[in-house]
C-alpha cells in the first residue's frame, strides 16, 4: 500500500533511523530503514541494562552509537503545576551511563518536549517555554524564549529545515494555542505567530510541506508560505470530531499516505498508572479521515468500555494497511486492518495495561508494546485519592521506587502485527507506567521509557 517515497522519513532530519520521536513526523512510529527484531521461538526479551532516571520524557538516536535523552526535575506538590528544568543527556547506548550533559534550564510549568537531530547535523530541544540547538556534544549553539508563556510540547521540521512548534494549555486545553515557525539558525521566527482557533493539546504532525494539528474539536492543516512569511491555516480542509457530551479531545495525529488517524478521550487523572484514571465517562474513540476530503471523517470504538482515555498517537503499518490503536483506561489494544476507507477488525487485546508510544517493525510484522501490573486494590478511587499525595512525595526517593516495584511494574511486550499474539515479554524495573517515548535499539534490542526507568531490553536465547 506504501509507495516508495514513504520509506524516507520526510522533513529535513538526520537521515538515519529515529532521529525524531516516533521515527519522523508523520508518527508512523517505525524506524525506516532497520530491520526488526525478528523474534523466534527459541528466543526471549532480556533486560540487559536499567538506569534510574527520574525523571525523562524521550530517547532519540542520531548516528549508530549515538543516543539522547531528554530530562527534567519535578517540582514540589502537584508535578503539573511548579516550575521546573530541563536538560539533554547523551548515554552510553549499551550501559545507559551518562558521557555527556547540557546545563539545566529553567523552563516554567512542565509539559514533555521534545528533542530531534536536525539534517544540519545539530540537535534541537524544545522544552517548556524555551528551544534550544546543540551539538552532538551538547554544546549550546543558540537559544530561544518562546513567545507565549505556556510549555510547548516539542516540534516538527519542514522539508526548508525550519521548526515549527506550539504551546499547548495542558492538561485542561482551554486556551487556545499558537504556532511558531523558527529558523534553524538562530531561532528566531520566520513568520508571525498564528493562533489557532482552539486549544490544541495533541503534538504537530507533518509530512514536510504541512502541518496538522488537533484542536479540542477540529483537525487543522496548516501550510507554512516561505516567500511570504506566513504560516496559515488550510480552509480547505477541516475536520470535525467534537464536541459531543461524555467526550473528551484527541491527541496525536498519524499522517498516512491517503488518511489521518487519530484517538479522543485525551482528559485523564493519570497518577502511576493510566488504568482507570479517564475522566471523560464514553469508550475512547479512533478517528481517522482522507487527506483530500475533510467530509470523509470516521471513527469506531476501540474497547467499547466506559471512561475510556489515552494520551498518544495511534499506530500505521504501511505494508498491510494495519492500524493499532489502544483504550489505556481500560487496558485494551486493538488492531484493524483498513481497507479502502473502512476498517475491519483483525484482533482484540484485553487485560493489556499499554499507555505509551508503539513501534513498529512492517518487515518482521512485530509490534512493542507496554503491559503494567500492579494491586488492582490501589486503584480503587478512595485508594487513588489516599495514596497519591503520600506515592508523589516518596517517589522522590530512588530506595523508595525500589521498594515499590514488587506491587508495581511494566513490561516491554513484542506482539505479532497480524494477529495480536504475544511473541515475547520483559520486566521491566519500573514502578510507573510508562506514557512517552521509546526507542528502537541500534542491534536487536529496545530502550524502554517511562517517568523513572530508562532500560535497554535485548533479544537473546531462551
């Protein structure tokens, strides 16, 4: 179903695999050009190295060996509403250590940014209110304040090299955001800001030419004009997915070659776990649309459960025209496969506690999930209420997350594409649920993420 453009990452990113959040702009959450894991029957996931790191938001690759995190301290009381630093760390990608540091900059209220290895051969940050462009050694080339005072939740680049990015109102969305496209030189804009007409909490997508972004209600295709210096939105094509009662906003959009998917039900009271933390009372819905026809908007539940929630893009297998999709409220991931412009079903996962961002491997039809198990009694709602503020406090302390994983961890599960079935499975010494973003390893192997644990999880033999 893929043509043959579409296995270069578009944009102008470093061309090698997963130099970007889910592998490239378009978060069809692949490593173009690296085969995958390919697990057998006498083989097994191992846990080959774990770091307490506490607390991260992304891993990105740049050229083989090369391997960053972005980072960030967390504030006193509620982690949504202090201020708080941020920073980039290269590590060693075999023992996870630490060979290199940026300092730490003030960044206002958290929300995870994100971090992407430009064509120009620099890296580039966007975290909290500010951007920042580094050197493969983490020296500082130029900084940026952005201009609304809000976080901004990471960034795309065009196929001209420039950054565009936005602030988003989370986690509430009310406030309307506003876009930015900066020059990868000096960060500086390009173009006068533009304020969409709604909030959008759900990260940019692009396929290097325009950008989509999800409203609380509409979807957005937005054209940056480099002659003019200006970036606006396309009236020719918005579509509508909200509002409805019992309803709550998407999140972030995958760019296939013919359509847009998208999930709903981003209002969530996440804490450890995203298990029963939807806020919003209707099952989460999978959205998708033709990119030529702004009428063709479809949707179907994925689990079908009440209070339903997620935070994350859906997941886009080009070869067979499989998507994935999961309800993290419910624990349930799902598969279809799209034909024409419907989906049929093709497996049902229940009892799989996944939250965070898919990878996918089309050549081997594997994909990596999460699956979090912890004592169903501590997410009772008086027990949420009671436990938090106390987990919060002491999940500061390394000792005390130790302490915890025996009633809490996750696990890096490989499942078939195809069929859902189960290839193979790590635990993984996390006592949170991981919700951002992993890593396709340089070998056969995986970097799990969560809020405390980066892991380097391994094939090997059983």
């Amino acid at each position: 179903m893929a043509g043959d453009d579409e296995r270069v990452v578009p944009g102008a990113y470093w061309p090698r695999p997963w130099t970007a959040e889910d592998g490239g702009p378009r978060r069809l959450c692949r490593p173009d050009g690296q085969p995958g894991l390919g697990i057998e029957p006498d083989e097994q996931l191992e846990v080959t190295a774990s770091k307490d790191a506490f607390a991260s938001d992304m891993v990105i690759r740049r050229e083989p060996g090369e391997l960053y995190a972005l980072r960030h301290t967390i504030p006193p009381g509620d982690p949504l509403a202090g201020d708080v630093d941020g920073w980039v760390e290269r590590l060693d990608p075999e023992t996870l250590e630490v060979t290199a540091s940026t300092s730490r900059w003030p960044s206002g209220r958290y929300w995870p940014g994100g971090i992407a290895a430009h064509a120009n051969g620099d890296l580039f940050a966007v975290f909290g209110t500010g951007a920042y462009r580094l050197t493969p050694d983490l020296d500082e080339v130029a900084t940026r304040r952005l201009p609304v005072d809000r976080p901004y939740n990471s960034f795309v680049v065009l196929d001209s090299g420039e950054l565009v990015t936005k602030d988003c109102d989370a986690p509430r969305g009310r406030a309307p955001s506003t876009v930015s496209v900066l020059d990868p030189d000096t960060l500086e804009s390009v173009a006068p800001e533009l304020e969409l007409p709604e909030p959008s909490i759900a990260r940019l997508s692009s396929d290097g030419e325009s950008v989509v972004a999800v409203g609380t209600e509409t979807v957005f295709r937005l054209r940056f004009d480099r002659d003019a210096g200006r970036i606006t939105i396309d009236e020719t094509w918005r579509p509508r997915y909200g509002p409805a009662p019992g309803r709550g906003f998407g999140w972030d959009p995958v760019i296939a070659d013919d359509h847009v998917f998208w999930m709903d039900q981003g209002r969530n009271g996440v804490d450890w776990t995203m298990v029963g933390s939807g806020e919003d009372p209707d099952p989460v819905r999978l959205w998708w649309c033709r990119r030529d026809d702004p009428d063709s908007v479809r949707s179907v539940e994925i689990s079908g459960l009440p209070y339903g929630t997620e935070s994350n893009p859906p997941a886009w297998d080009p070869v067979e025209g499989v998507v994935v999709a999961y309800d993290a409220g419910n624990a349930v991931v799902r598969g279809w496969k799209l034909v024409g412009d419907e989906l049929e079903p093709l497996w049902r996962r229940d009892g799989l506690a996944h939250a965070g961002h898919l990878v996918v491997f089309p050549d081997t039809r594997e994909i990596v999930v999460q699956d979090y198990r912890d004592l169903a009694l501590r997410r009772k709602p008086f027990a949420r209420k009671a436990l938090w503020p106390a987990l919060r406090r002491l999940g500061r302390s390394a000792p005390m997350r130790r302490a915890a994983l025996p009633i809490g961890s996750d696990s890096v599960v490989v499942l078939d594409l195809d069929t859902g079935e189960e290839k193979a499975r790590a635990r993984v010494p996390s006592p949170g649920q991981a919700f951002l973003f992993p890593a396709p390893g340089f070998e056969r192997d995986l970097y799990y993420l969560s809020m405390t644990t980066i892991a380097r999880v391994e094939v090997a033999r059983a």
